[in-house]
C-alpha cells in the first residue's frame, strides 16, 4: 500500500463508506442561478451557502463529502473571465468543505472535466495535465484529504488529471461516466469499464469508479465489470435514476427509499463508496444511512 492510498484503506473496514450527494441543484436551491456565474465563484462570493450544502451532507450521514469545484479548471473558468482566480476558487472551495467536516468527516475534493476536446486538437494532454495540477495544488493547499477525478468520458482526459492530481501526494479516486452505447455500458468516447480500470490504475488511482449517466440499475454491470477488472476499491455515485425533462429542467422521479434499494445492490455487487449524483439531496443520503444502520452487510462481505 502506498502512503497516498492509505486514507482509502483505511476507510474500507466501514463499507460502504458513504459519500454525498448532487451540489449543483442543492445551491441553486439556495439562490444560484441556472445560467451565468458559475457555481464555483460562489466559494468567494457565498462561502457561507456553499458551506450550508457542505454540513447538509454532514449532518444526513456522509463519512466523504466532496467540495464545490467541479468545473474549477482555467479551461471552464476562462469562459467567464475567472481564470486568474483558479487558485483562490479551489483553495476556498477545499477549506469550506474542510470547515464543515468534524474530524471522523473526510474531504474528497472535486475535479471535473476540462470541457474541451483533446481529439479536436482543442488542447493537448500537456495542457490539460497542466490545468488540472493547477486546480489539485489549490485543493491540497485548501484542505482536501484526497481528490476525486469525476464524471470523465475520455480516458485520455481522466489519465492526465489522475497524474496531476497525484503529485500532490493525495489519494486519488479517478471516475468515469457510463451512458452510452447499446446497453448503456460505454462512456461518451467509447471506454468500457475494463478499459478504464486497467487505464485509471496504471495512471495511479487509489480507486475507480463511476458516477453520474445512470441510475443504481443502470450501474450493476458496470459495478460487476469495474469489481472483476481490479482489486482496487471501486466507487459508484449514480443519478436517481435516468431523468425526464420538466419545463425545461431535467426531474428525477426516484425516491430516496428506490435509490437506497438500489445502493444495497450495488454494494452487494462489490461497491465499496457509495453516494449519488444528479437528482439526489441530503434526504437520499439520510436514508442511505438508515439502511445501512438497519441492515448493516455482513463482515467481510467484498467481494
């Protein structure tokens, strides 16, 4: 085991470690609009709403939450004149998190997708590699006992932020999303789930997963292909379920009962963090964790 991968081993006795839930909608609840300011310069601007999304996680029951800078990366950030604050958004982003943590509280912090395209020459993988070490050092300066490479539909893309990422020493979960294909089973680029195990692990990942694209079903043989293609422990945050399109928004119809049901598949099938993503609230994660007060799975139980 590697110092940088301890926190995560240390953390599987407990399984299933449970993360948290959707942000974005969460802070729109709380003012943020659905166009315009990124969501991300709210951790100068509304520091003490960002942190109020943060200790809803803390407070329904999550052992890892994540942080507020998903699309804290110069590429995303330039597009709304904020590529010069890249460091100041991360860094707070981390250290709000890390402030609503109590100490048995991990903070996994959050690096999402460049939002260009290294296949149309956009940018390159130096580039790229560049950008996210930019956003990981800030995260690590801000707090952060680990970092979560999410929501990656190019393994190319995930490799770079995965090498970034573990120069700062930190734990490293590296994600991909699945939503794509005949059976749903493919990301946007066409990487299947043995495909990503075998390249997010020779990059470095402490663990590997999936999130976002699909519900709990959706995500079952997915589950089972990332839990038969390593050893390492696999992380699933899926959507509850797929969504519908509702005045313009996209509305998620599954309960947190529905979501919680399909969870405890998943962590029979060899999930070892488990959380949500799109359409998911602190509701979801506070019966999540009554499940897994009530029906606890037996010691011993991964696969």
């Amino acid at each position: 085991m590697t110092a940088s991968s301890r926190l995560i081993n240390d953390l599987i006795p407990e399984r299933p470690v449970l993360t948290d839930g959707a942000w974005g909608t969460q802070m729109q609840a709380l003012g943020l609009a659905l166009a315009g300011e990124p969501g991300e310069a709210w951790n100068l601007t509304h520091p003490e709403k960002v942190e109020q999304v943060a200790r809803s996680y803390v407070e329904a029951g999550s052992r890892v939450i994540l942080t507020n800078t998903f699309s804290g990366n110069r590429f995303v950030l330039a597009r709304h004149g904020l590529a010069d604050r890249v460091r100041d958004i991360n860094r707070a982003g981390a250290a709000i998190s890390r402030r609503a943590a109590p100490p048995d509280v991990s903070v996994f912090a959050s690096i999402g997708p460049s939002g260009v395209m290294l296949l149309s020459g956009e940018t390159t993988e130096a580039d790229l590699e560049n950008a996210f070490s930019e956003q990981a050092d800030a995260l690590a300066e801000g707090g952060a006992d680990a970092l979560v490479v999410e929501t990656m539909s190019d393994l190319a893309e995930a490799r770079a932020a995965v090498r970034a990422a573990i120069r700062t020493g930190l734990p490293v979960v590296a994600c991909m999303v699945f939503d794509s294909g005949r059976e749903k089973d493919r990301t946007l680029m066409g990487v299947t789930a043995e495909e990503a195990a075998a390249g997010l692990q020779e990059a470095g990942a402490s663990a590997i997963g999936a999130n976002c694209g699909n519900g709990p079903e959706g995500y079952m043989p997915i589950c089972l292909r990332l839990r038969e293609a390593t050893s390492l422990p696999v992380w699933l945050k899926p959507n509850a379920g797929l969504p519908e399109m509702v005045d313009g928004r996209a509305a998620y119809s599954m309960s947190p009962e529905a979501f919680a049901r399909g969870i405890d598949r998943l962590v029979q099938a060899g999930a070892d963090f488990v959380g949500g993503c799109c359409g998911t609230t602190p509701e979801f994660i506070r019966v999540l964790a009554r499940h897994r007060r009530d029906d606890p799975p037996p010691a011993g139980n991964r696969p």
